[in-house]
C-alpha cells in the first residue's frame, strides 16, 4: 500500500497555507484518501489468524502483521505526510482528527506486533526443537527451557502477561507435543515393532506427555514462591486435558506390551520343549498376538477424548482375556486376616474366599485342558502338581477354620447366653455424683449375634453346625426383637434424663432410685435365656411413663418460673418520657421524677410476679414429696437452686440496664435539656454540674436499689424471710446485699459517673469560650464611663467603641441557642440574652455620654456666636 502525496506546493509555512481555501480542499480529500487506505490495511490484518496449529505459527503471524504494518508506518512518518497534518490541523479541519485517530489505531497495533514478535522470537529456538527435533530426548530436554522460556515472556511483555494471549500460546505448544506423540506412536505398526523399542518409544511418549505438566507446575510454584511475579492460574483442562488423556493411553499400550511380552516369556522355547508339541505352543502364540489385532484394526483414533468410551471397551476386552493371577500368593499372603465380602462373618468369610481363589485356579487349569497334551507334559505336570498342593492346602484351611468355629461355639455359647440383658455404664470418667451420669445399655454380647451369623452362613457352605448353634440362630428374629424394644425403652429413658437439669435430678433422686429398682432386674437377674423378658420390657416401659409424668409436670412449673423471671429480667428500669413532634424536651427535674415514677410502677409489677414463684414450687412439692408447705427437706436443693436462678436474673437485670442507660448517656440523642446562664463573674449551667452528677448518681443508686423489693427466702424454704427488730431497726433480708456489692454492677455504675462527668467537663469547656466577653460585666460601668468621658474623646472615637458593642451583639445573636451534647440538650438563650443586655448597657451609657457632651459643645458654640453677634 503506497499513500500518494497531493501534487500541490506545500514549501510555503504551514500557517499559510492554512488560510488558502483550495489548499485545505485538496489535503482534506488526500487525507480522507489517507484514512481509508490505512483503515482497509488495518482491517485486513486485524482478521487474519496464524496460519497453522503449532506455536511456530503464531511466530510467523506476528512476523507477517509487523511487516506489513512497518511500511505502512514508515511512510506516516514522511515529511510530506507530516506536513499535511499540520495544515490541516492549523485549518482546524475536522478530516485532521479523523486520520489522526486512525493513525494512533495503526501505530498502537505497528507496536503490539514489534513487541510480539520481538519477544516471542525468544521462544522460536525451543518450539524448532519442539517441532523438528529428531527425537524425543530433545523434546524432553527442550520442554523445562522452553516453559522457564515463556515465564520470562510472561514476566516481561505487555501483551502476552495476560491469560488470553498466554493460554493460546501454550495449547499450541501443547497440540505440538500431542502431535509429536501420535506421529511416533503409530498403532497399525507399534504391535509389529521389536517389542523392546515399542516399550521405549511408549515410555518416552509418555514421560513427554508428562513432562509438559510437570516443568507447567514446577515454574508456578517457583512464581508462587517469588511473590514478585503475577500467579498463572491457566484453564488446567485446556492446557493439559489432551495431554494428560494420551499419557494415559501410552500407559495402557505399555501394559499391554508388557503382558505380550510376558506370554511370549511363557510360552517360549522352553515350554515348546517341554510339551514336544510346538504346533500346539505356536497355536497358543498366535492367539496371543490375536490379543493386539483390535488395536492394530482401529477405526478411530485412541488418543482422542471423543473415543474414551470406545477405548475403554478396548481395554476392557484385552484385560478380560489376559487377566490372569498368582492364586498361590494371594492366598499366602492374605491367610492370616483375609479379604471379606460385606457382611460376611469372619470364619464363613475366609473360608468363602478361599473358595473363591479355588474355583479361579480350577477354571485356569480347565482351560489349560482344553490344549491337547499340555498338562501330560513334564512343565504341565509341574503345573498340575502346584494346582494339587494349593487346592489341598485350601481346604486344610477350610477344615481348620470350621473345626476350630464349631469347638469354640460350643464352648461359649451357654456362656454368652447367660450374660444379664442390661449393662451399667457411663458417660464420663468423673465420679459419679448423680445418676443422671449413669447409663444402660442392651448387654447382647456381639460375639453371640457372629454365632448366629456364622451358623447361617456355615450351612449355606454345607457344613453341618452344632445342635445349639442351630437352635439359637433360628431364634434371631425373637432376639432381635427383644434387642429393638429393649433399646427403645432405654432410648426413651436416657432422652428423659437428658431433659434434667442437675437440680432437678437431686429433686427426683428417690424417684430415680424406684425406676432403677424396676431395672435392677434386667442387669442382675434375668438372661437371654429368661422367658420373662418381654414382661420386664413392659415393666419398664410403663415405670418410664409414669416418671415421665412426673417429669412433665416439674417441667410445666419450671416454665412457669423460667417465664415470671424472664418478664423480670427483661424489664426497662430506664424508660424515658415519650416525645410528640414538636415537644420540648423536659428539664432535668422532670425527666428523673418520669424515670423514676415509671421505675416504681415496674418494680410493683416485678415483685407480683417474683412473689408468685413460691407458688409454683409448693406445686412441685405435692408432686415429689404429698406436701405443700414450702419448706420440705426433700427439696431443700431445689429451692436454693431458684433463689440461686433469682440471684442470677436480678443482677443481670441491674447490670443490663446500667449498660443500656450508659448507652443512651454516650449517644448522641438528647434526653433533657439544661439551661446556660451568666451569673457574674461566671457562666454557669443551671441546674448546676454537681446537682446533675448527684441526680444521675441517684438515678443509678434507685436503678440497683430496686432490689430492696425481692425478700430472700428462709434457708431450705421457698418462703421469705420476716423482716428482723434490731436495736430499735427494722432489717429486711433481700437481694440488694449481694447485689449492690456486685463488682460488675460497682464497675457499671462507675462507668456511667466517669462519662457524665466528662460530659459535664465538655460543656464547661463549651461555656469558657463565651468568656471572651468577659469585660462586658467584670468591669465597673460607671468609672470606665467616668474615665473615658475625662478624656474628652473625639465622636471618631465614640463610634469606634459603639461599632464594637454592635459587633458584639451581631456576634452573639448568630450563635446557636441549642447545644446537643450527648445525652443532654443546653439551651443557650438565657446567656445569649444576658451578654446581649450587658453590651446593650453599654451602648446606653456612651450614647448618654455622647448626648451630654454633644449637648456641652452645643451650648458652648451657641454662646460663641451669641458674643460675635453683640461685638459686631
């Protein structure tokens, strides 16, 4: 492409040429010219792909477009050029900005492709030997340089340290090896190949294959460890998918290679000798290398991941013909602790899989039989021999397994039978402080269930098992029964256990001790011979339901109390007055007489149902122990556990609610407000700071003194305590004591008094700032004026001192006349009011200076005149 020059005379100054009509025409129509010459080209490059699957492709594509668009580039550069782009830019011709645009578009891609291909021809030495090396040492040792290779592109380039330009480059790279591979390993020729090479043609393809991932995973987790350098984290399946699947496949040739070359080890010279028959050793031979015909005789190719399914079913055939194991040597090994089928028991199991490898070994001997002549030979008699001796060492193994399981049965089946139904146990290593800890379990002996196991199994092998072990085992589904309900029936027991809470297992510790008594004769007495089992179920069950009941019914009064003391505890001791739009906020009197009255009315209702607790636990007393008095022994220790429960819900009550009123003392709302007033000499907030310490401090003291109101009970009784004359004083007994102590509560409540106090310190310092007008009332008005007017000042002076009591009004009036602080509003109009009044005063006494002496001057200049006019 030739960009051709306008044939007019461009030598004049850019700026000139600009003003001339006819010459800005013909460089616009040159330029449009220009720009649709460069645009095609651009175009046109911009569609074309590399021409090829390899990464050498890639190379040359970036070659071709930076060729391509450097002489583009070279002439954009020529004087002529740049000249018309001045004038036409000095004519502010809109065609200027058009190729000017297309020009930046040309010179963005002419760099793009420069750097490419200068960085990519880094790479062009190791893809050569990729591609057309003689062999795959060099493609091996090519692949970790060429992958340290591409970090170094990574590293450095501007276009290819992003994931899609790299991933491309990589699968080409990748596609190269995979091509390579296939080339080398031709299937229609591989089984006709010396064996030996095949197998290192196959392993070297196949560490080829591999080797691609390997030096891939080295070189990230060198990036990884740097922390300097952007991680690859590349689409593995597009980069190894291929190549892994075909590493797989190469595996698979190798195995079947291996396996022909070990049949061809078999039947050899050797065994040809041996059996005089080489006919019959040649037939064997042929059907050996019939093994590998379906893999010589493919109609689709192996190393594509479209056929897996086809390849399979390949390989799955070759492995079904050629499967042959070492029967001798898995039974040695395996002897002593034998593979099992699922829930096979352990004798009948091992002496099914010795039957299992037996019948393999005799199906192998069989067909050995099938060829004429080969066992009668002296390599098949050995054969023969060997097939005799593992077979009869089999079923000595049998013999044995049964022999010893039937002595052993006998012996110990009377045993087990005679174990108790119930074991003792429990569910931790401490001591046993309560029989909640304790535990039952159904004591049928696994050993017995193996008997019944191993006696059905032992008759479907056709043994003949002993009369007991007959007996027993066609009980299984009695047995089995009495197992199920005797775990529902402890199931229901150890769920209602876990329902107790430690209080009340001491509280039902006598009615625990009657329900083990009923148990007492699964686990002391009765066996799995007993015939009174089902009775004894029954029994229990129905002892279970009725502590059930029981259970239930302390459960419905725990709630109850749970429920009073969760209305208590979850009760506002700091409700403050409700505000309508538009309401003021209540002075600080107020406020506290709200809290406070509200307090009391919450208390009243706290207390009704604190006082209703005792009522619910005398309920439980009729239940566990036919009296209501409130004071039974027998419950001693579940009455302190809920004035222990009391206890815990008062103090968190207390400590909730100093938290939420040190809350709202901390948040910006305001809850009342307070006034600022001047009260010469100083500005003070009205009510003052240490009456709004001690008010909140009363505030917190009636918030715990509440507790005053929650009577203790007499110790081991749920009824409280008489209030006590001591000398001449009325004591109550009540939870206020413990809880005013408390050093949660005291550090709570220190907490509250610190952040008022520097509150109180912040709006001091709010008010110190108003001193600055401090002169307008610590200084004595009358003897200022005294002193000024002595002076005689000018009217100059007069306005100065006027202009600047003004400004102290103007001043203050544009203050704010509300200052929110926390949880306090301070209304500042009292002292705004006040300071404005001083400087008013002010202004009056200079204003009657001024007249006075206005009036003076006045009076004199009046007499003046009046003398000239007599002298005249």
């Amino acid at each position: 492409i030739k960009l051709d020059m306008p044939t007019i005379n461009l030598n004049s100054d850019a700026s000139v040429l600009a003003t001339v009509p006819e010459v800005v025409e013909a460089l616009e129509s040159c330029a449009m010219t220009w720009q649709k010459l460069i645009s095609a080209a651009l175009e046109e490059q911009l569609k074309r792909v590399p021409q090829g699957n390899g990464p050498l492709a890639e190379i040359d594509f970036w070659r071709e477009r930076h060729a391509a668009l450097s002489g583009l580039t070279e002439q954009t550069r020529l004087p002529g050029v740049e000249k018309v782009l001045a004038i036409l830019q000095e004519a502010e011709s809109e065609h200027s900005k058009d190729l000017q645009a297309v020009l930046s578009d040309l010179r963005k891609h002419h760099v793009e492709a420069l750097d490419n291909a200068r960085f990519l021809s880094t790479l062009e030495r190791y893809l050569k030997n990729l591609t057309h090396g003689t062999g795959f040492d060099v493609v091996l040792d090519t692949i970790p340089l060429l992958m340290n290779a591409l970090r170094m592109v990574w590293v450095i380039s501007r276009h290819y340290n992003k994931d899609e330009r790299m991933v491309p480059l990589m699968e080409r790279i990748a596609w190269e090896i995979s091509t390579r591979v296939c080339k080398a390993v031709d299937l229609h020729t591989l089984f006709k190949e010396d064996r030996a090479a095949a197998k290192k043609k196959i392993a070297e393809g196949k560490s080829t294959l591999e080797q691609w991932k390997k030096s891939y995973l080295a070189v990230r987790a060198q990036i990884e460890a740097s922390g300097r350098e952007q991680h690859w984290e590349f689409d593995r399946k597009r980069l190894f998918g291929k190549t892994d699947y075909m590493a797989s496949i190469c595996q698979d040739l190798y195995d079947i290679l291996q396996v022909v070359e070990e049949f061809y080890n078999i039947f050899g010279s050797e065994l040809k000798a041996v059996t005089g028959d080489p006919k019959r050793i040649d037939d064997l031979l042929r059907r050996v290398d019939r093994l590998t015909s379906p893999m010589e005789e493919l109609t689709f190719d192996p190393f594509s991941i479209k056929s897996t399914h086809d390849w399979k079913l390949i390989m799955g055939e070759f492995r079904t013909e050629v499967s042959v194991e070492n029967v001798k040597q898995i039974f040695v090994q395996n002897l002593k602790d034998p593979p099992l089928f699922k829930n096979h028991p352990p004798v009948a199991g091992a002496i099914y899989w010795s039957r299992s490898l037996f019948y393999r070994i005799k199906h192998t001997i069989i067909r050995f039989q099938e060829v004429e002549d080969l066992l009668t030979s002296e390599r098949g008699k050995e054969v023969k021999q060997k097939y005799l001796k593992v077979a009869k060492r089999m079923k000595e193994y049998e013999d044995q397994k049964y022999g010893q399981w039937t002595e052993g049965t006998e012996q110990m089946l009377p045993l087990l039978l005679r174990k108790p139904l119930l074991m003792v146990t429990s569910v931790t290593e401490e001591p046993l402080t309560t029989e909640k800890r304790v535990q039952f379990i159904v004591n049928f002996p696994p050993r017995l269930q193996e008997i019944i196991t191993e006696t059905k199994y032992m008759e479907q092998l056709g043994f003949p098992v002993p009369e007991i072990a007959r007996n027993v085992a066609l009980q299984e589904d009695k047995y089995l029964g009495y197992i199920n309900r005797l775990k529902n029936m402890l199931d229901h027991y150890h769920n209602l256990m876990g329902t107790l809470s430690e209080a009340e297992t001491k509280l039902l510790d006598d009615h625990i001790k009657e329900l083990w008594r009923v148990f007492r004769l699964g686990h002391r007495r009765l066996n799995w011979n007993s015939l009174g089992i089902g009775d004894f179920t029954d029994q229990c069950t129905q002892a279970i339901r009725k502590f059930e009941s029981l259970v239930h019914q302390i459960h419905i009064n725990s709630g109850i109390i749970s429920d009073k003391l969760l209305l208590i505890e979850s009760t506002n001791l700091f409700k403050f007055p409700l505000l309508k739009n538009g309401d003021e906020l209540p002075n600080m009197k107020d406020f506290f007489v709200y809290v406070k009255g509200e307090r009391e009315k919450d208390t009243e209702l706290m207390v009704r149902n604190y006082t209703a607790i005792p009522k619910s636990l005398t309920k439980v007393e009729g239940r566990v122990a036919n009296s209501k008095s409130g004071k039974s022994p027998k419950l001693a220790s579940y009455y302190a556990y809920w004035e222990n429960r009391i206890y815990q819900v008062l103090t968190e009550l207390i400590l909730k609610n100093l938290r939420a009123f040190n809350e709202a003392v901390l948040a910006n709302v305001p809850l009342f407000q307070i006034e600022a007033v001047l009260s010469p000499p100083e500005i003070i907030l009205q009510p003052n700071a240490n009456k709004i310490d001690k008010m909140i401090a009363q505030c917190i003291q009636d918030c715990v003194e509440v507790t005053k109101h929650f009577v203790r009970w007499m110790h081991g009784t749920c009824i409280e305590c008489p209030p006590q004359h001591v000398e001449d004083e009325v004591i109550t007994f009540s939870f206020y004591s413990d809880i005013s102590q408390n050093p949660l509560i005291i550090e709570q409540a220190d907490l509250i008094t610190q952040n008022v106090h520097k509150l109180l310190a912040s709006l001091s310092k709010y008010l110190n700032q108003w001193k600055r007008y401090h002169l307008l009332w610590e200084l004595n008005k009358d003897i200022t004026i005294e002193k000024f007017a002595a002076k005689k000042p000018a009217c100059v002076t007069f306005d100065e001192k006027l202009q600047f009591y003004m400004k102290i009004t103007q001043e203050v009036t544009q203050q704010p006349l509300i200052k929110d602080e926390q949880f306090i509003r301070l209304h500042m109009g009292p002292l705004v009011y006040m300071v404005k009044e001083n400087a008013r005063d002010w202004m009056i006494s200079l204003g009657k200076l001024l007249n006075e002496s206005a009036r003076q001057e006045l009076f004199s200049l009046q007499e003046e005149i009046e003398v000239g006019v007599l002298s005249s």
